[in-house]
C-alpha cells in the first residue's frame, strides 16, 4: 500500500528532526510540549507546501504519544503508530474549504467538549480556515477563547489576512516562510538517493528553481518526470514537461541588453518564441530574471533563489548596469506586459523593450518651440539702431551616413521599432510601407496619399530623423512616395479609424 502513495505524502515527517526548515515554529513548539504546556490554539500561516499541515500531524502526534522524549514523538507508540496510519481518533482534521457553515462548526463544538478516546488531548486541526463564513467564525470564537482542557485547535491558512481580528488574537501566531534554495535541494537529494531515482544534476536544479520554495511542489515535479521518463530523468525532459524557457537563454538575453547588442537580444527573442515557446511566459521569467538581478545589485543576494554557479554570472552582470538602467528596464518590461494579447506579432512587445534599452544612451534632437511673446508686458519703442552689415556664418556641415541597400537591410526592422515606441501610429504605417534606397536617400512608398501626407508631417519627419539618428543613419535624407496597394490601404486605415 505505501508504495501507492504519492511521494509527498511517502515522505511526510514523522518526528521534528525529519521537518525541513521553519526552526522558529518547531523549536518553540518543542519546548513547549517539553514543559507539558502546549497552547489551546495554534494559527499556522503561510504559502502552500511550507509544512503547515505536516507541523500540525507532529504536534498531534507529540502530545498523544505514550513514549515523548523531549517533545519528540517516539514514533513506535500504538497511538503514533495509529496516527500515522489516519487511524487516531482523537485528532480530528477539517477541510474548512467544503465545511464552511455555520452549522459545522456548531457539530464540531458540541463534539469539543467530550474526553479523548484513546489519548490524552483531543487536537483539532482546521486547514484553509480563511474559507469559514463570518457567522462560522463567531461561533468558534468562544470555544477558541476558553476551550476544555483536553482540547487544543490547530487553525491552517495561506490567507492570513481574511481572518477576523478576534481570531487571530486567541492563537499563537506562527509564521511559516518559503524553504530556502539550499533547504529543498538537500531533501530532493536525500530522496533521490533512497527512492534510486537517476536524475541529472542540471534537470535537479530545474526542479527546485520551479519549486518556488514548496518542498511538496518540488515531490510534484519530481514525480511527474519519474511518470514521464524512460529512464534517467534529464533537463530536457523536465524543460518538455514544464514548458519552460531554459536560463541559459534567459542569461544570454540579458547580457546582449547589457551588451547594447540590439541583433543578437531580437535573435534569441525570435528563437525563443519560433521554438513554441509562450512569450507571456518568457516576458514572465524574464522579469522575475532581472528583479533577481536587481536585488543582487542592491546587495540582497539572499532573496535570489538560485544555484551558486548562476549566481555568479547574474554578479558579474549586475557590475555592468545601474540601478537605474536595471529599474527603467524593468519598468519598461511590465509595461509591454498587456501587450502579449493584442499584439499581432507577440514577439514584438519584448522586442520593443530590446531596442528601447539599447539605445536608451543614444542622444536625440529635441524639438524645441518657439517661446511665445509675452503679450502682458509692453515695452517702449526703441529707437532703431544702425543697420549694419552682417555676413552669416557658413552652414554647419554634419557628416552623412552612406545609405546602401545592405545597411537598409540591417536597419529596418530596429528603425520600425524605434519610431513604433515613440509613436504607434506612425510605426503602424511604415510596418505596411516598402521602403528603398534611392540616390543614397531612403524612399518610403506607401499606398495612398493620406498616408504620405502623414508621414510628412513635419512632427512626424523630425521623429523619423531622429530615429535614423538612433539606428546609424545620421543625415539620411528620407522622402515619401504613394504606390498603390488596395489591401495595405485598407489595414493601415483601419489604425487611424477611418474605414
């Protein structure tokens, strides 16, 4: 039969030793049971799969067994032999979440008040209390404030913040806190090694980065590659189970951004994405990449979940950027978030992050107005002075980029990002456009003339020189030609709402 049971619940602990992490709450416990004065009532809370349910078994369990040394459960006692077996009677567990009404929790107290069966404390243990109803929790409140002697509640929640005041002020409060890297890495280890099981190192540390700090997520993880191979569990495996971007990509993104290398981060970006990967789901990972990155540079290293060889390359990242460029990249990928959705081409949010990143630094023209006459000051007339001959200075001549079709070829799709980030509308129209190279100017032909006069606007040409400037092209002329085309008429109308 144990065989059948799922590897969490086959490596339950069985006494405080054998429970990985949460040393405040299980010290505090065992000297307390140590002094023979457990508290009536108990409030664990925490993420999932942090060992609240498993703190309450041990504590059920040490204060019931007929052979305690030192708070510990013996574990060969018939009523810890009983209660690892779901046999105790006198330990009474709740699922709150199908149990909600007020009525239960009534059948529960008039059930409170009769002496254990068999041990000597009757140990309710209430799991997702948050879900209770608000008439539920007021009638557990009295029985909370002043219950039977032999009675102790063990009150289970991820939601902390949905229980009523009152509530909590009656419990000892304990906090349970996400297991550390290192923590589920040596219990995998140790299974791993009892279960047999073969398993790569590096499909290991998949494992426990995907655990996000829940032993009981990692067993779920590990099992399901156990179903899923034939043999040796690797990373390619976990990486097909789990549909997950592999770091090392995630890593080779981040230093071309780093690099200001605009090419090769919108190839990885574009490799990425045609392998079948979701780009939500590689937006995602990407940020949760450079919040680590950030947290690395702002000293905080132990909120980085990660192996010690990541590690060290994420330090020698973090040297390379500041705090501000690290925090405007991140604002900016939160930002193209919503984009995934609505975006035609998906890629293009992360690939818009990309070039706005890497030519952050690249200076622009400002567009600077003329200042207004103050029309509240009137000054005296001034008599006009001598007319004298002024020879104007000779033009400032600015060294021009040779446009060729090869540099066009390796432009546009970052010159259509770039103008796409200032203005979407405009960006929209050069998406739909040919463009050329025509006596070393760049030609635009769009399909009618409502788009040409758009593009001449003068605010939209100013942009369009600038984003030259940005991409390499400095004093390339840019000119604008109508050639009809019917259906990219009618896809670019569509942008500016009139069809």
């Amino acid at each position: 039969m144990a065989e059948n049971k799922a590897l969490y619940r086959r490596w339950r602990p069985q006494v405080f030793a054998d429970l990985v992490g949460q040393h405040h709450v299980k010290q505090t416990i065992l000297n307390a049971i140590k002094a023979g004065q457990p508290s009536h009532a108990y409030l664990f809370a925490g993420p999932r799969g942090t060992g609240k349910t498993s703190m309450a078994r041990l504590l059920a369990k040490a204060v019931n067994c007929l052979d305690q040394k030192e708070g510990e459960p013996c574990d060969k006692c018939a009523n810890c032999v009983a209660l690892a077996n779901g046999q105790m009677m006198d330990v009474i567990e709740i699922d709150a979440a199908s149990h909600t009404g007020v009525d239960d929790v009534r059948n529960l107290i008039e059930k409170v008040g009769f002496s254990p069966a068999i041990g000597k404390y009757k140990v309710y243990v209430i799991d997702e209390v948050h879900m209770l109803s608000k008439s539920a929790f007021n009638a557990l409140l009295k029985t909370l404030e002043e219950p039977p002697a032999h009675a102790i509640f063990v009150l289970a929640t991820t939601e902390v913040h949905k229980l009523l005041p009152t509530v909590v002020s009656r419990c000892q409060y304990f906090d349970f806190h996400y297991l550390s890297y290192e923590e589920v890495a040596e219990q995998l280890k140790k299974i791993i090694q009892q279960e047999k099981i073969a398993i790569s190192d590096d499909a290991l540390q998949i494992i426990v980065s995907n655990s996000e700090g829940s032993l009981r997520d990692a067993l779920s993880i590990l099992e399901q590659a156990m179903s899923f191979s034939d043999g040796k569990i690797d990373q390619r495996i976990l990486k097909d189970l789990l549909g997950i971007v592999d770091t090392k990509l995630v890593e080779d993104l981040t230093q071309a951004v780093l690099d200001k290398n605009t090419l090769k981060a919108i190839a990885l970006i574009n490799e990425i994405y045609f392998k079948g990967f979701d780009i939500n789901q590689l937006g995602k990972v990407w940020l949760n990449y450079l919040r680590e990155l950030l947290m690395i540079k702002l000293g905080n290293d132990d909120l980085v979940r990660r192996s010690v060889d990541e590690k060290k390359i994420m330090q020698g990242q973090a040297q390379k950027i500041s705090v501000n460029g690290l925090v405007n990249l991140l604002q900016s990928l939160v930002g193209s978030m919503n984009s995934y959705k609505v975006a035609s081409l998906p890629q293009l949010a992360l690939e818009l992050v990309v070039a706005k990143s890497c030519y952050a630094d690249v200076p622009s023209t400002p567009i600077v107005e003329p200042k207004k006459p103050d029309e509240t000051k009137v000054s005296p007339p001034i008599a006009p002075a001598p007319v004298v001959a002024v020879v104007p200075p000779p033009p400032k001549v600015f060294p021009q980029s040779v446009l060729t079709t090869a540099k066009l070829a390796e432009i546009k799709q970052v010159l259509i990002e770039s103008v796409s980030l200032a203005s979407p509308s405009v960006g929209a129209v050069l998406k739909t456009s040919q463009m050329a190279v025509k006596d070393g100017k760049l030609q635009i032909k769009v399909p009618s003339k409502f788009l040409q006069e758009t593009l001449d606007k003068p605010s939209n040409r100013i942009l369009l020189a600038q984003c030259l400037v940005q991409v390499g092209a400095e004093g390339v002329e840019a000119e604008c030609a109508v050639e009809a085309a019917p259906d990219a008429v009618n896809e670019v109308a569509g942008v500016f709402g009139i069809m």
